[in-house]
C-alpha cells in the first residue's frame, strides 16, 4: 500500500512540475504583452513631457476649460475656472473672499500672461510609467523563463514601479509651510496675491485639487496656516490613468497567484 501511495504521489508531483513548466512557458508571455498592452493604453491617455517621446498625438492636446467646486455643497468664499492642457495649467481666474481691515471682500487674480502652472505629479507618473513599460518589454517572446523566481523578480520590480505610477496621482506630497510660501508659482498672479494667502493647485487620485491656504503671523511672529478651503474637478484622462495601473497590478497579482499555488504544493507535497 505504501509503495502504491508513493507512487501515486510522485505522479502528482510530475503532474504539478508540467503544469508549473506549462505555466512558465504559455501564461506568463501572453499575460505580459496583456499588461504591455494596457501600460501603453495608459501612456497614450497620460499627457505628460517626460523620459519618452510622446508623439504627435499629445502635440495636439486640445485646452480644456475647466469649473472647479468644492467637494461638499455651495461655497462662495472660493471660486476658480481653470485652462488645463496635458499636465500644464495654462490660465485660471481665481476669486476668494478676503478680509482686509474689519470689511471681507471679493479677492479677483489670475495667471499674468504667458505664465503656466506645471502638474509635476502627472510628469513623475509618466517616468514611473516608462518605466515599467521597460520592465515589462525586457523579453521578447521567444524567451524562456526558466524558474517562478525568475518571474517573480521581474513581477516585483514591475509592480513596484506600477504602485509609484499610482501614488504619484492618488497621495500627493504633503507640502510643508515653508514649501508653500517659498513656491516661485505664487508670483506668477496679477493682481499678486495678498500676503496672508497662499494658493496651491496638485492631483488627488482623478481630480484636480486648488486649495487655498489662509495665513497668520504668532504673537512669536512665526507664519501659521489659520484656515484652508478646497474646490476640485474630476478630470477624465487621470481617472482612466489610475484605472489603467489598477488593472496592470491586478494582472501582476493574478499571474503570481497561479505560479504560486503551483509551486507552493511542489515545495510542500
């Protein structure tokens, strides 16, 4: 019986050792020219100036113009109609109310001419993107992968700069004091803005965010933020961005579940 049951064994792990050999040479190309595919979906939909020629495609990014309105219900202390082409804030007429003396007032600036603000977060993403664009063209499909550790590598680097890509748009870096009062992008307003406001316009996940930062000098005559009031507006091409690495993690994930399941039971029958 026990040489029965040993047998019957050892014919299972054989069964697993093709399964796995089957695995490493039919799934993991078609699933990597998957991933390629929806990577390069994502970079024809990202418009941004980074590593990598993008184009003519993104040569002709039409402006969008652009109403931003806070997250919860009517505010009238903050308005702002944005140009937004790409990654590049192009125009925005911004209106805050604004106490000057013991009277509020309507405060009206815009962009001076020719002055543009940069989305950075979306320039990062794009690099992240390259990258990962690389990662997963490293091989063409005549090529044998030889072990599931050898996959899982090329998986974890992939998905890691797939996980950047995404946290580029969806957690913005928390900006210090000092990095709003020293950015160059404040001077670019005519009329300048009052010297108790700082403005800061950044992505967060599929919108984009203005958030306006009201300040006040201590008695230790330190700058501190009193008060802060957002709009927003949900802008097409960064939503389906953030879908599109989604969905790139998903079929990393998927295909290291399947190699793992296989090679876990060979490691431990």
């Amino acid at each position: 019986m026990a040489t029965v049951a040993a047998g019957k064994e050892e014919a299972e792990i054989e069964v697993l050792k093709k399964e796995l050999e089957w695995l490493l040479r039919e799934e993991v190309h078609p699933v990597l020219q998957d991933i390629r595919e929806t990577l390069q979906e994502c970079y024809n939909c990202l418009p941004f100036q980074g590593t990598a020629d993008k184009g003519p495609q993104h040569e002709d990014i039409q402006p969008q113009r652009i109403l931003l309105t806070p997250p919860n219900g009517t505010s009238l202390n903050l308005k702002s109609v944005v140009t937004l082409r790409g990654d590049c804030i192009q125009a925005a007429d911004i209106q805050f109310k604004h106490k000057q003396g013991k009277e509020h007032h309507m405060f009206k600036t815009s962009f001076k001419p020719g002055s543009f603000w940069k989305l950075l977060q979306v320039r990062d993403a794009g690099n992240h993107l390259c990258n990962a664009l690389e990662i997963a063209s490293k091989h063409d499909s005549s090529y044998e992968y030889r072990s599931v550790r050898e996959v899982f590598l090329l998986l974890d680097e992939l998905m890691e700069s797939l996980m950047n890509c995404r946290q580029c748009l969806s957690l913005p870096k928390r900006k210090t004091l000092q990095d709003l009062l020293e950015n160059q992008n404040l001077q670019m307003f005519n009329p300048p803005l009052p010297s108790d406001v700082a403005i800061s316009f950044y992505i967060h996940t599929s919108k984009l965010v203005l958030a306006l930062y009201c300040l006040h000098q201590n008695n230790q005559h330190k700058v501190e933020i009193t008060h802060r009031v957002q709009i927003e507006a949900a802008v097409k091409w960064l939503n389906e961005a953030i879908i599109f690495f989604t969905l790139s993690l998903q079929q990393c994930q998927q295909l290291k579940d399947k190699l793992l399941a296989v090679s876990k039971i060979l490691e431990h029958p």
